[in-house]
C-alpha cells in the first residue's frame, strides 16, 4: 500500500471512529442553555434601588416583586423591561388593579393610549375605588379627546379621594385647555 493509500485509510478509521465516538455521546450529553454574558456596566448592576428590586424578586417571585421592578424600571425610563414585569405580575395575579393600571399609563407615555384603555378598564374593574386608576383613565380619555368621559373619571377620583391632587391637576389641565369646544 502506497504512503498516500496508508493516510486515506488511516484519516477514513479516524473519521469513523470520531464519528461512532460523537454519536454515543450524543445520546448521553444534555445540552446546556446558553446565557448572554453582559460585559462592563448596566442599569442592573450601577443602580442600587434597581439592583435590590431585582434581587428580592430572585428570592421571592411574587406579582408585588414584579411590579416592584417596574417601578424601578419606569423610573429609569426602560419602559419595555417595565411592561414586561408588569406583564409577569398580571400573569401571576391575573386581578392585579396595580399592574393594570401601571401598564395603561406605559402606554400613555409610549403615545398609544388607546391601547391603554383595555389595561385602565381592567384596573378599575379589580379595584373599583382606586382615585389612581380612575385618574389614569382620564388621562387616556383626555388624551383620546373623549373630554366629558374624562372629566367624569377625574371626578369620580376626586370623589373616591378628595386629597388626590393629581387628579384635580388633570381636572383643571382639561378645564384649561385652548382646544376645549
């Protein structure tokens, strides 16, 4: 056999005993999921309020953690991260007036409140004496120039908390407005 015969043999056996060596091991090996290693600083490891959020929603996975964390998202103005927790909690407490109402005012501030209206809706269903969540859904009326339903829902706050000063804000801001009819 030829020098050059004796190699094609030799690279054909490695190759099929590499092959046979790969293929009882595929059966054996359990992929390992792959993680996204951030490297240098992020909002997650620099801010302390965000950082301790995050932490004790690892410890202790709860709607409340979650909407913790999107609180501190929203205060940072991640607002995508912040919908998403939001999101989590309302999965984990689908009655949850607090992540509904906080994810109907992302909207507003993302300049889409009438796709707020579902999430305003649904917060002053589960909680139907929340002056925030019928504030909330004045703003997105008001923003959705529906002015008298708006009005009506900041009065409705008012009357569920006359200290509400948010609400008389956005009661006057309307009442003030250059473009009312």
């Amino acid at each position: 056999m030829s020098i050059r015969g004796r190699t094609v043999a030799i690279g054909f056996l490695v190759l099929v005993c590499a092959q046979g060596s790969a293929a009882g091991q595929r059966s054996k090996v359990t992929p390992v999921p792959q993680r996204t290693q951030v490297i240098g600083n992020t909002i997650e490891s620099t801010d302390k309020r965000l950082a301790a959020a995050l932490l004790t929603l690892r410890l202790l996975p709860s709607a409340a953690q979650h909407r913790a964390a999107a609180d501190e998202y929203r205060r940072l103005g991640v607002l995508d991260v912040a919908y998403d927790h939001l999101t989590a909690a309302i999965r984990l407490d689908p009655h949850d007036a607090s992540a509904y109402d906080a994810r109907a005012r992302i909207w507003r501030e993302w300049g889409a409140p009438q796709l707020g209206m579902g999430d305003a809706v649904r917060a002053i269903y589960y909680a139907p004496r929340s002056a925030a969540a019928h504030n909330t859904f004045g703003t997105l009326l008001a923003a959705n120039d529906q002015r008298d339903d708006a009005r009506r829902e900041f009065l409705a706050a008012l009357a569920l908390d006359a200290s509400a000063s948010y609400a008389r804000e956005n009661l006057n801001r309307l009442d003030n407005d250059p473009r009312k009819p």
